[in-house]
C-alpha cells in the first residue's frame, strides 16, 4: 500500500503532461480555421490566403497554380513568394501594363512598395520627376515582346534618399503622369540575389497591436498606407514558425518533422511548467504522507502495553507479565492438566510453602517438563508470581532448568 501512495502522484505527471500536449497539437492544428490558404500546389503562410477570412487576401487560379495581387490577374503582378517581411512581385517588361491601376493594386491596408525598389515606367512625355535609369532598360526589355512602341521614353523612378524613408510614396507615383508600368529592379538587403530584376518587393504588415506567439519578438510601427498602428512578429533565435498567434506560432528548432504535429513553443512552456509543478507536488506529497506515516508509528511504539486481566486463584488479576515474543509462552489449563495426567499424585517430583511440582509432557514440543501449580493455601499472592516468573526467566546456568512459559 505505501508503494502505491508513494508512486501514484508522480506517474500521474506524465500522463498530464502527454494529455495536455496532445490537446495543444488538436488546437495547433486548428490555428487559422476560416482561411483558404491554398492555391491549386500553391500553400502561402499566416496572415495571407485567398478567401474572405483572411487577413491578407491575394487572387487565385486554382487551375494552373498562380497567385496574384491586385483585381485582376491581367495586370501581371504574380505573386513569386512570400518570406517573412516581404511579398515577392513578379513583373515581366509590358508597356501595356497600366500605370495608374497598378499602382493603386501595389497600395493596401497591408502592404506597399519598399523603397528597395526602382521602378521601371513608360511615358510620352518627359516628366521631370523621373530619373534615367542606372541600368539600361533596353539591356533586359524587348520593346517588341513588351508591347513598347518606338516613341515611348523607358525611365525608372526611384526613392528619395532621405534617412527613414522605407516605402514609396503613392502619391508621388500618381502625380508623375505615367502611363505604363513597365518593370521593376529590386535590390535586396537580405540574404539572395543582390539585384533582382523584373522583380517588385513589397512590404507587408499586420493591422493593430502586437499579436504574436511566445518566443517571438514583435515589430510595432506606423503603416504608411494608413497611419495606424501595425505590427510584424519574428520567432526568436533556435525557434521556427511565423511568430504569428493565429498562425503556426513559434516551435523549438528540430522538434517537429513535416507530416507531424508541431507543439507551439508557448503551449510547451506551459506544459513544462505544469509539469514541474506536479512534480513538486508529488514530491512534496510524498514526503509529508511518509513523515505522517513514521510520526504515528513511533506514537504507537511509545504508548505502553495495556495490561490484560487474568484469573489468579479465582480472582481477576492484571497480568503484568511480557507480552508477545519477548515474554513467557503462554499454556492454557488443560494443556497443563493433559501433559501432567491431571496433576496426578504419581507424577508430583516435591511440594514447598506455595505449592507443588508435577512431572509433565508436552506433546507439540515433544519434551518434558516441570509444571509448578500454586496451592489453594499459598501464601503467595500475584505480585510474588509474576516476580519469581520474571527472576526465574532472566536465569541462565547449566545447572538450571529453562522456564518455558
């Protein structure tokens, strides 16, 4: 029973813990329930998806796999990728691409052009707010394939160089009378190809306050398509995920194969807490039940042995001799009278001033024996009894006979 009570708390922490990990891998798995976030083999992270629940909702054609931004897929601006500060833009040379439509598509409530950017545009006119180009666009156009007439002027337009300045500026765009967005250079400061080009990068956001995951750092700032708070969340390092709350959240690195469930890093802290807290617990627990347990077996060891009555020449007598193993064995009277042939006359070995001793044999120990019964008309009262029984029992000499009981 002690082993029981000992191991019961202990082995239930594991089953809690597996219990409440299993619940959080069903919750994960839940993450994001309302968002179509496939396209055709295209599969795109927490916010973006291609159904109205989504916060960051980009076009679709299931069909041949492609994904798109703006409001119609004829503009070209295909989505190449989606990393965790930028949407990859797709810009094939088309002087047929119209400016000012696609400007507006490239503007959101959560997303807009970096300023990493330089853009590639057709006008008729010569707009003085667009700068030659550094790189020649004729090096990587065909005016014939890019539906460019000969008199089209192919000129880029790029980010003032002020300190801070991180997007382009939609209004600045729309003021410099373009008619065609043609291309785009972009140039990355992150890992990858330094120059990209037919490439267009835009930032994207979250709307609101931070909302991120345990282990993730979260980026606050002011979006610059509508002056309201934003946000970006990134896992810390030696954790995957999108950081994301309502996304997968962040996990420890090489926790997870893909095909498996994976355990958000904050629901494994939790558990981990949890678990150490049953553990103490446990612990805990079973050091007070043991501390109980000894406390009330050395009560019991010290509390005296009550005394047991017993008949003494026919009165009721406190038996004052040792119990149990430690005191003499105990014979009933007609074991005595049966191992003596009740108390014969022929068996009597002498007779003294408290009574007589009869020759005996015990059948159980097969050995004979002694057997002193007290006269009626002994003088000896009970205290002298127990006291001779107690001096005879300490006795030890060869040339005494043992006492038995």
């Amino acid at each position: 029973m002690r082993g029981t009570a000992g191991l019961s708390l202990p082995l239930l922490v594991p089953v809690v813990v597996v219990a409440l990990l299993h619940a959080a891998s069903g919750a994960g798995a839940a993450v994001g329930g309302g968002c179509d976030r496939r396209c055709g083999g295209m599969e795109l992270p927490y916010p973006f998806g291609f159904s109205s629940g989504c916060t960051i909702r980009l076009g679709c054609d299931a069909g041949i796999g492609v994904a798109w931004l703006g409001g119609a897929l004829e503009l070209g601006l295909l989505v190449r990728n989606v990393t965790p500060r930028s949407i990859i833009i797709d810009l094939q040379p088309d002087c047929s691409r119209r400016f000012n439509t696609s400007v507006a598509a490239l503007f959101s409530d959560s997303y807009a052009p970096a300023s990493r950017n330089m853009l590639v545009v057709s006008s008729f006119d010569d707009c003085a707010n667009i700068n030659n180009c550094s790189i020649t666009p004729d090096s990587f156009i065909n005016r014939t394939s890019s539906h460019c007439s000969a008199n089209e002027s192919i000129r880029c337009i790029q980010a003032p160089l002020r300190s801070g300045h991180h997007f382009l500026n939609r209004s600045e765009l729309l003021r410099s009378n373009c008619t065609g967005l043609v291309s785009s250079i972009s140039y990355s400061d992150a890992m990858g190809p330094a120059l990209m080009l037919g490439a267009l990068q835009l930032d994207w956001w979250v709307p609101g306050r931070c909302r991120c995951s345990p282990g993730a750092n979260c980026t606050q700032f002011t979006a610059p398509t509508t002056g309201q708070e934003a946000f970006r969340c990134e896992c810390q390092d030696g954790l995957e995920g999108d950081g994301f709350i309502y996304g997968t959240g962040c996990w420890l690195t090489g926790t997870a194969s893909s095909g498996q469930q994976r355990v958000p890093f904050g629901v494994f802290a939790a558990v981990t807490a949890i678990a150490v807290v049953l553990l103490v617990l446990s612990i805990s627990a079973c050091l007070i039940f043991r501390r109980c347990r000894r406390r009330n077996t050395m009560k019991k060891t010290k509390q005296p042995l009550k005394a047991v009555s017993a008949l003494f020449r026919g009165e009721l007598v406190d038996d004052e001799l040792g119990q149990g193993a430690a005191g003499p064995r105990r014979f009933s009277y007609d074991d005595l009278a049966a191992a003596t042939g009740n108390f014969s006359e022929d068996r009597a070995l002498g007779r003294g001033g408290f009574g007589s001793v009869y020759r005996g044999f015990l059948s159980d120990m097969n050995r004979e024996v002694a057997v002193k019964r007290v006269s009626g008309t002994s003088r000896q009262g009970w205290k002298e009894f127990v006291s001779e029984v107690s001096i005879i029992s300490r006795l030890r000499h060869r040339n005494l006979v043992q006492l038995i009981g």
